[in-house]
C-alpha cells in the first residue's frame, strides 16, 4: 500500500489513521504548486484530480477521497475501534462525522487555503459559516472528548483539518473546548508519527 500525501494537507487524516491501525504502507510526497511526486513524476497521470490523498493498494489499484481512504483504513483493524462495526450506531455515529468534516470543515476550508487568488469578500463568508460549525463543535467537545464518543477515524479527519485554521490566522481562543480537544489528539502516538512522518514535528 502507498499513500500519496502532501505535509499537513488532508492526507495528514490518512497518514494518521494508518498508523493507528499499524497498518504496513509506503508514502510517496507530493508538491501541489507543481503537481510532481517526490520521485520526479507528474501526479496528474497518477491522479488525474491532482488531488492528495489517493492511496495505492497492493493490487495496483489507485482510490481517492479522503472520507472514504479513512473507512478503508479503519476497517483494515479487526477490532474496527476506530469505526464501529457494519450497522451498528457507533458506525453511523462516525460516518455522519466523517461526512461532517468533509462537507462542512474541509470543502469549507479548502478553495481558500489552497487558492490564495480567493476574494476577500469570499474570505469573510468562509469565517462566518466556520466560526458557525467551531461553536456547535465546542459545545460538543464540552460534553464528551471525540465526536463520535470515543476516538475514531472523524476524530483524525477533524484534527487534520481544523488545525488548518493556525496556518490561516483564524484564532480559535473562543473555542476552549476545541482547542483542547486538538492538543488531546495531538497527543495520540499515530498523530506524532504521522506528524513528525511528514516533516511538522521533530
Ligand atoms: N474530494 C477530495 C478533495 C481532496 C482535496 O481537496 N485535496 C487537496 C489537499 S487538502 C488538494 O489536493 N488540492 C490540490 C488542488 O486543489 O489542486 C477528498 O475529499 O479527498
């Protein structure tokens, strides 16, 4: 398995959840201002997106989307911990977060962090709509530790992506909940790993 990953871009999640599974994996860094692997290839004929993550599995098979690569992941434990099992509420609980993140954090985020071109007066409507989504999430974290109750594949997804609002000057001082719930899974082994992997912490 390869992971196809750019330093603290949203295949951070993916990156983390694979070694919180302990999962056996190669990574390959990409340079998205330039759409070239590490290893000297143009990324758009591997991933015709030019989008991170895509993970490569041993079959040769190429699969996109983080939300998706963090199911396959989870499920690759036997124990599923960090998903839940198939039907089960815990399940559902992580994928309604899974999709939370994708749709209402990431997309949110994301055209203006990865296009700097973007317009102030679109700058300000991406504030609003995510100081909106990080006090629903602080009162959540006031209440129990990780989304979904216990930590999950959310959790990595939520961690890799809200943390982006430090590399965009958007303070989260309001949200003590939250910020505390970022140092708490900044704390998890795999997030190190996965962290100090990519080159954002020694
Ligand atoms: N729908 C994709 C989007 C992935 C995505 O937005 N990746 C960003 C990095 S976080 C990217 O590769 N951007 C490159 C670009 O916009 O050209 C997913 O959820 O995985």
């Amino acid at each position: 398995m390869k992971l196809y990953y750019t330093p603290g871009a949203c295949s951070l999640a993916v990156h983390i959840a694979l070694h919180e599974v302990g999962a056996a994996f190669d990574s390959m860094a990409v340079d998205l201002t330039s759409y070239t692997t590490a290893d000297g290839r143009d990324y758009r004929s591997i991933a015709p997106r030019g989008y991170v993550p895509l993970l490569e599995l041993d079959d040769g098979s190429r699969h996109t989307e983080a939300a998706a690569l963090l199911q396959y992941v989870a499920d690759l434990d036997v124990s599923q911990a960090l998903i839940g099992a198939p039907g089960s509420s815990r399940r559902l609980a992580v994928l309604e977060w899974l999709t939370f993140v994708g749709t209402e954090l990431h997309k949110v985020f994301s055209p203006w962090l990865w296009h700097k071109e973007t317009a102030a007066s679109t700058r300000q409507t991406v504030k609003d709509k995510l100081a909106a989504r990080f006090a629903e999430l602080d009162a959540r974290l006031h209440r129990q530790p990780f989304l979904a109750g216990d930590y999950s594949v959310a959790d990595a997804y939520a961690f890799t992506i809200i943390s982006w609002a430090r590399l965009l000057a958007i303070p989260l001082d309001g949200y003590p909940h939250l910020t505390a719930y970022l140092q708490r899974v900044a704390q998890r082994p795999a997030v190190a790993a996965a962290l100090q992997a990519e080159g954002l912490q020694s």
